[in-house]
C-alpha cells in the first residue's frame, strides 16, 4: 500500500477505537472518570497524533502499528509508560532541587526577602538568558537561542502574556549580532552590555520559574509545546547555573531581582525605540534587527 493508503486505513481505524473508547468512558461514573483523566488525555492525544499528524511519522511504524488488533490502545499505553519514566526523571530532579532551594532559603530568609516572579517577568528572564547565552556563546548558540525564542512565544500564549514583542525584538538583535560575527568576524553593539548579562536570579527564583514552565506545559493540549517548554526548563536551569546548586555549589552573585528585569526590559525598549528613530532619519542603526516592532 501507498502512505496515503496506510495513514487513510489507520486513521479509520483509530477513530473507530477512540469512538468506542468515547462511548465505554462515558458510561462510567464521574468519580470513575477523574480517575482516569490521565488516561483519557493521554488517548486523545495519541488518537490526534495517529490521525491528524500521522504524516510526520515514519511509514514502517505506521505499516506496523496497522496490523494491530488496538493500534490506539497499544499506543496509549506505551506512551504512558514512558511518560511515567520521564516524570520519575523530573520530579526527582524537582525533589532535590526543592531540598537545595530549602537549604539556602534557610540561610538566606533574614537577608534577603525574595519577590515572586509574574508570568511577564519570566517572558523577560527568557529572554535576558537567551541573550546572555548569545552573547557568551556566540554562533553555536544560535539554534538553542531560536528554540528559546519559538519556546517564549508559547510560554507568553499558554499564561495570557499578550505583548511579547519588546523581549522578541531583544532576541532578534542579539541573534543578528551572533550572525554578523560569524559572517565578518565584526563585533556589533548589544542592548545591553555583558557585565549586566552575567546576572543571574536566585536559585530560589530560578526554581519558581522551572516551576511555572511545567505548570505551563501541563495545560498545553500539544505534545510538541509541552515537550518545548520541558526543554526550555532545562536550558534554563543550565543558563542560570542551577544544575551546579544541585551539586553543592553556590553561584556568586550579581543577583538578578524581579525589579531588575523589569527595569532591563525598560532600558531594552528605550534602545530599540532609539535605533527605530535612527532608522527613520537616516543614521546608521547601532545593530540590524528582525520586523520593527510596536514600543
């Protein structure tokens, strides 16, 4: 058979499942049915993948997954099965990283009063460590520094952040910066200078923001964003140096506040807003940027 055979007969024949699937779960009762809410969603989305996206699948496991009496079901429950490995892996990591939050809280709690992150002052951490991670890293970064920015937008959609576009257009001058140095060896200026990039927020303040990434994720409906916001944790955690926290090792400061980030977004703004003015009157802007944004 074709690909258009195999996806036609195989969608045909997940839908029938998830169709008796719908109709068996619907006879329980709804105590029954929160209990499985896990295993509900976890089909919906395997059904939605083998019917709607089976064309970015290989052709061999969809030939395969045909001849299954339950592909749906098979599907579902593997799915489940490695998503419970992976949950093993994070919360373990969540748990020491909780235990090491507490232990430096516990010395620190006098000294410093910490202030909770909003959901817009983790838009503009993401974007200071992507710009932080170009500047430091240079051209190599530019792929993890482009998944950061694809990872931004979704983050600021899923928390209802609606205006992204200051942090956006930050990251879309440090990214033509790191492409000009790898085209010409050419330096160009940045919004802001290194030594304010090399700030980094407390562990404390880093774990809040890890946290509210995966409070994200598990409210996305797509695979594909929840499986961007687990790796734009991650790099987070690498950026800010709290993988090096979980091993005993304070990072020195400067100490990045919420009221820090807040005031960087200003000066970023007020800097690209000057480079817009430039533009328009002729003078040679201080760096080339993506689409002109609305300040």
């Amino acid at each position: 058979m074709t690909r258009t055979e195999i996806q036609t007969h195989l969608a045909k024949k997940v839908e029938a499942e998830w169709e008796a699937y719908q109709q068996k779960t619907l006879q329980l009762s709804s105590r029954q049915v929160f209990a499985r809410a896990h295993e509900i969603h976890a089909t919906r989305t395997c059904c939605e993948e083998l019917t709607l996206n089976a064309g970015e699948y290989h052709i061999d496991h969809l030939a395969y997954l045909l001849t299954l009496p339950a592909p749906l079901e098979t599907v579902r429950e593997q799915w489940l099965a490695q998503e419970n490995e992976e949950l093993e892996v994070i919360l373990s990591w969540v748990l020491q990283s909780v235990q090491a939050q507490g232990t430096e809280q516990n010395h620190r709690e006098e000294e410093i009063k910490m202030e909770a992150f909003t959901p817009e002052d983790l838009c503009g951490l993401i974007a200071h460590e992507t710009a932080a991670m170009l500047y430091g890293v240079g051209a190599d970064s530019i792929p993890s520094a482009e998944a950061m920015r694809r990872g931004l937008e979704t983050f600021a959609a899923a928390v209802g952040v609606e205006d992204v576009s200051s942090h956006l257009a930050w990251i879309d001058s440090e990214l033509e910066s790191a492409r000009e140095f790898e085209r010409s060896g050419q330096d160009t200026a940045h919004l802001l200078g290194p030594d304010r990039l090399n700030a980094v927020p407390e562990a404390a303040a880093q774990m809040e923001a890890v946290w509210e990434l995966f409070s994200a994720a598990v409210r996305m409906p797509r695979q594909q964003d929840r499986q961007a916001m687990k790796d734009l944790a991650v790099t987070m955690t690498e950026a800010g140096g709290l993988d090096n926290v979980l091993l005993g090792t304070t990072p020195e400061g400067p100490y990045l506040s919420a009221d820090g980030l807040r005031s960087e977004l200003e000066e970023v703004r007020a800097a690209l807003q000057a480079e817009q003015v430039r533009g328009s009157s002729g003078d040679e802007p201080m760096q080339k940027h993506g689409p002109e944004m609305e300040i």
